[in-house]
C-alpha cells in the first residue's frame, strides 16, 4: 500500500500545472483575465524577444520563434501555473559564443542535447537540488552577464557600426576607443531618445508598455524622416511573416564532443533561469511549484524551439512578474502571450524594418540593468568574506574568462565553504534534514515545534535545527502556506541555528516580506551570536529575543 501511495504520488508531480488548472474548473471569468495577462506580457515580449537575438548574433525572427513555440510549451507543459517563457538574457552570451565558433547549426545540436540533459534531470529529480545553488554564485554571474551585455551594445548606441568586433569585455571596449571617432551623434540621439522614453515611462506611466513604446516611436521618426541609420531592414533584410520549415542538421560524434560544454551550459542556465523564477512566481502567488516537471518541460521547449528555428528558451523573470501583476489565472496566459506575438509576426512583418538597432540597443541597455542585481550585489558584499569571494570570482570570471568556469568555480568555492562551516558547526547532531524533497500542493503535513495547546491562538512558533541556508526557506513557506487565518506573530526558534550564509539571510528576507503581507509580526528568539552578527551585518532588520519566553512575553502586548 504504501509503496502504491509513493507511486501514485510521485507520478501526480509529473502532471502539467495545465491540466490541474483546467481540473479544477476554468471558466469564461478565468479565460478574459489570462487573455489580458497574455496581451499584455506580449507586448513586453515583442520586442524584447527581438532585442536579445540581435544581441545574441542571430536574426531578430529567431527571437521571435523562440517566444512563439517555447513559450507556448514551456506554459502548457511546465510545472508553474503563471510561467512566461522565451529567449533570457542570460543566454545571450551563451548563443552568441556558440554562434560564432559553430554556426547556427552547432547551436541546434547543443540545445538538442541540453534539452535532453534537462528531460534527464528532471526525471531524476534533479530539479529538487538545482534550487539550492548558493545566493553568491546565482548572483555573481547574472551580474556578470549583465556587464557583457552592456558592453556588446555600446557600439549599436553610438552607431560604431565596427567589423571583427573581439568576443571578449576589453576587446570590445579597446576597439570602441580606437574607433571613437566614428560616432554617429544621430544613432547615438535615437538611443538617447528610446532610453528616456523608457525610463520616464517607467516613472511616470509604469502600466505602459515602455520597451514597445520607445522602438515604435523610434521606428516612425526614421521611417518618416529617412534618417541613415542602421534598421532590422538595413541589416536581417526585415522579418519574414513565415514560419521555417522544422529542420534538424547534421552532426557526427566528433561535433557532438566538441559542443557537448556548451550543451552543458544551456541546460544549467535554462534549469537555473526556470526554478529561480518559479520561485518568484511562489513568493507572487502563494503557491508551489513542480520543479522536476518544469526541466522537463524546459527540455522539450528547448528542442521543439530549435528544430523551428529559434534559440535557447527558458521561463523569464521580468515577464512571468508582470504575467501575474496583470492577473493571469493559470497557463493559459502564458499561451495566449505566445499566440499574440505569433499575430503580431504574421500581420506587422513589415513594419519592423523600420526599427532602429539603436532603439534595441536601448532597450538591452535597461534589460543589463535589471539583470545587475546591484542591490543584491550590494548586500552580499555585506556578507562574510567567504561569501564575498565566490560572488566576486564568479562575476570576475563571467566577465574575463568563461561563464562555464565562472559556474564551476563558483560551485566549487562555494561548495569547500559549506564543508568548511559544517567543520565548524560541532553542535550539528539533531539530523535534521537539509534538502527536502519535491512535494506536491498541501500534501505535506504542517511541522510543528510546540504543542498548540501551550501557544495562543494567533501566535505560530517554528523551529529551524541545523544550518540555515536557502533550502531552509521552503521548510517555512510550507508552515505559512498551509495557514487558513494567518497568523498576528510567527515566531521563529534559531537556537539549534549554528551558522546562517548569504543565502540564508535572502530567504529570511523574502519569508519575512512575505509574512509582512500577510500582515504577520516576525520575531526571532534564541539568535545565537554568530548568526545574529551576520543577519545584521547584511542590513536584514528584525526582531531579536534572547529566548522564547521572551518572545511570547513581547507578542502579546
């Protein structure tokens, strides 16, 4: 019976989040809020989808296609009610790198095969652990992303239009030095122009879509003025209004050796990008995701966007927020984004030859600053010098070197430190579990630390045993989640808490400003010295008790 239960279970957490939704009844009032979540995160997609295959090397049309067929999949078969998929940011180095060493074909058969790398991890359950990757490390090449990405649209803003441009950060800036000369100061007032449309947008009229906005004004004032700039017309010849034809190239063993690293990379992005965002979808909605189900689905995403001619797809930060502000109900918004972008394809083809490379360049300009994390960036560097230095050689290691050596190295600094700490940590003897294991909705039972006949009614006491790092997090969100009437205080008892790292502290930070919408008072007691030094040392403030009795002394005035 029990090994039937198990079974039963675990195949239930392969279900896509589609059919749960649809399950649980899905009615008109539900199809017109994700028709409107869908129209508006594809208007942010637009153009974004184009931007970042430019900046990728390839034609804007791919980004489009990527938008169009994984993000259709990614929603219908992912493990995240809410989920907005497409080309990321942090592909953009990747592909491009690819591109140029192996052609576009090379950069099919290596997302071939991270797809099936990500199909594989998630059947092994992989998806369970790919959440614990250190704060520091996650942070660290985002970061460094964002500098490159920077970089590689400098010479489209100032209109450089450079040849044999180096594929490395100092190359490109030396070459723009050297060729500085060659501004062209209209290219460069379009960008301005685009920015600030942006940004004042942003200020003033955040519900309207600025990106699309800034590229189509743009787009007028050179189609109506002539101006001699670069456009998607002038560079790709304009965007077709057809899909390709699905197509697979052809590899020997030796190819695949050789694009077996970059493979690597794209199914490591794509399970980082989707899980991480998946978990800003949980802290939006309030409820869980399937982590081990969204591989799979990114894995078939990803293989299907190929094989129609896009690139690297995975679930989107940026669109899967403004997907669930806009009041997306269930996966359905997320097709619907990919139905609108394919329309906009079929009947406005044309019109995008007018759009200027600068204005995209603009747009990727505000994209790289959204990805800097420089607040996060910041915080970490309040933390513990250990943890300072993976953040620092991760990111110093994205930008120079290699992001696969960055993401190496970071994990393997990331992982002696840990070990380091676990020596440290004598007192650790409670056995309580670090990693817990993929669970499906309410199907956990709610861990208690007290019994609730000693504890008043609005008052809900948690205690953490051992380290707390990022896994921690989940253990909480499960005691809140499973609330009916939310409590006025949460207690949290850190005394068996021996050491606490940057990760952990991010989590504290995001439950407490999850309880504080909930309008839940957070308390800690039993800090012990050590771990108290490092949640104030990283700015997190909250309040502190010597012990439980104090606590509870102070809840209930």
């Amino acid at each position: 019976m029990v090994m039937s239960s198990t079974a039963t279970r675990d195949w239930h957490l392969f279900v896509p989040k589609l059919y749960v939704a649809l399950k649980e009844g899905y009615s008109l009032k539900n199809f017109q809020a994700d028709a409107i979540a869908g129209l508006t995160v594809a208007i942010v997609a637009l153009p974004l989808s184009m931007a970042l295959a430019i900046a990728s090397g390839v034609p804007p049309e791919r980004g489009l296609y990527t938008a169009i067929i994984g993000g259709f999949l990614i929603s219908a078969l992912g493990g995240v009610r809410q989920q907005i998929g497409g080309p990321a940011g942090a592909f953009v180095v990747v592909v491009a790198n690819i591109v140029n060493q192996h052609g576009y074909d090379g950069l099919v058969i290596a997302t071939i095969m991270a797809g099936l790398m990500l199909v594989a991890a998630g059947l092994l359950r992989f998806g369970t652990y790919i959440k614990y990757i250190p704060h520091p490390v996650v942070t660290g090449f985002t970061s460094g992303i964002a500098v490159i990405i920077f970089t590689s649209q400098v010479g489209e803003v100032l209109g450089l239009r450079l040849e044999n441009v180096p594929a490395d950060v100092l190359g490109k800036w030396m070459a723009y030095a050297q060729h500085i000369a060659r501004v062209e100061p209209v290219t460069m007032a379009i960008a301005a122009g685009a920015l600030l449309v942006i940004l004042a947008l942003r200020r003033y009229r955040p519900a309207w879509p600025g990106f699309l906005i800034a590229i189509v004004l743009a787009a007028i004032i050179v189609a109506v003025s002539d101006l001699q700039v670069e456009t998607i017309g002038t560079r790709f010849g304009g965007i077709p209004s057809t899909f390709p034809a699905p197509a697979l190239p052809s590899f020997s063993g030796e190819r695949l050796a050789a694009l077996v690293p970059s493979a690597f990379t794209i199914a490591f992005l794509a399970g980082i990008e989707s899980l991480l965002c998946a978990v800003v979808a949980d802290g939006m909605t309030g409820r869980r995701h399937r982590s081990n189900l969204e591989l799979v689905a990114q894995g078939v995403a990803n293989v299907a966007s190929v094989t129609m001619g896009g690139i690297p797809a995975t679930g989107t930060i940026a669109r899967t927020a403004t997907n669930i502000r806009a009041g997306a109900t269930s996966p359905v918004a997320g097709m619907l984004h990919s139905a609108f972008i394919l329309v906009a394809m079929l009947f406005l083809a044309p019109f995008a030859s007018y759009l200027p490379l600068a204005s995209l360049g603009a747009v990727l300009i505000v994209v790289a600053w959204n990805m800097s994390e420089v607040r996060q960036f910041r915080e970490l560097m309040k933390a513990p010098v250990g943890e300072r230095l993976v953040l620092l050689s991760t990111f110093l290691l994205t930008v120079f070197v290699d992001l696969t050596a960055a993401i190496e190295v970071g994990m393997v600094m990331a992982a002696f430190l840990f070990m380091h700490r676990m020596a440290k940590a004598v007192e650790i003897g409670t056995g309580a579990k670090l990693i817990d294991e993929d669970i499906d909705d309410f199907a956990a039972e709610r861990p208690d630390a007290l019994a609730r006949q000693s504890l008043p009614p609005d008052i809900e006491v948690f205690q953490i045993n051992g380290p707390f790092f990022f896994g921690a997090a989940n253990r909480l969100s499960d005691v809140l989640d499973r609330m009916r009437l939310k409590p006025r205080v949460f207690i949290l008892r850190m005394g068996r808490v021996p050491l606490i790292d940057a990760s952990g502290v991010h989590a504290l930070r995001s439950f407490i400003a999850t309880c504080h919408r909930h309008g839940t008072r957070v308390m800690l007691s039993g800090v012990k010295p050590a771990v108290g030094d490092v949640i104030a040392g990283m700015g997190l403030e909250v309040e502190m008790f010597k012990n439980l009795e104090r606590a509870l002394k102070a809840a209930s005035l």
